[in-house]
C-alpha cells in the first residue's frame, strides 16, 4: 500500500488576502493609481514653485524699496519720488515704514507742502 500524502488545509493565513476585493483590485489598476500619483505629485510640485516665484517677487520688490528710498533721501527728485509712490502702491504695508521718512525728508529739504500729507498718515488712528 502507497501512501497518501497528506496536504495542508486550503484555509491558511494568506487566503484572506487572496480573496480581498480591495486587494485584487489595486492589482488591477496598478498603473493607473501610479499614474495618479504622479500626477497629483507634478502637480503640488508645479503649485509650490508658483507660490514661491510670487513670494520672490515680492522680497526682490522689498529689497528694491530700500534702494529706491535711499535714492529719493540723497537726491529727492519727482523721479525718485515717483518711483517709490508707486512701490507703496503696490505694497501698501509699505506705507507705515515710509510715511514719516518721506515727510522728514521733504522737511529738510523746505518742501512743507509735500510733507504734510506723509507727516498726517503718522497721526492718523490705526496707524
């Protein structure tokens, strides 16, 4: 007489994994989920370099408004003037650190009527 070799029952612990819905279908749509998460990763990358070139605008404009009033201190010209006007334009936050040394430097230079203005903003409530 043969034998029989005995075989090991069929309900092992990867049965449940092999028999998972969830499971067989990520298999099934391997490469579309890849694509997907490339995409997704192109994508927060691209938005991430756009936010930080406008925030880099923005610093290079800073900078340039330190140049642009020390200019206009040595040599204030309607030029100069011009120039930083339209930088606190663009930048009204820039308003609260140039108001006072714009009118101080007309001051100095004897133009009353263009410091007025400049010299009311410190005085003003929410200053």
């Amino acid at each position: 007489m043969k034998k029989q070799r005995e075989t090991a029952p069929q309900n092992s612990f990867s049965d449940p994994l092999n028999n998972n819905f969830f499971l067989e279908w990520i298999r099934e749509h391997a490469q579309s989920i890849g694509y997907a998460i490339a995409s997704l990763f192109l994508f927060v990358s691209l938005f991430y370099v756009w936010t930080q070139k406008s925030s880099t605008k923005s610093e290079a404009e800073y900078f340039s408004s330190y140049k642009t009033f020390d200019l206009f201190q040595k040599t204030p010209s309607e030029e100069n003037f011009s120039n930083l006007k339209k930088l606190m334009k663009d930048h009204p936050e820039l308003g609260t650190k140039y108001d006072g040394l714009i009118a101080q430097t007309f001051l100095s230079n004897n133009l009353f009527e263009k410091a007025e203005p400049y010299a009311q903003k410190n005085f003003e409530p929410g200053f």
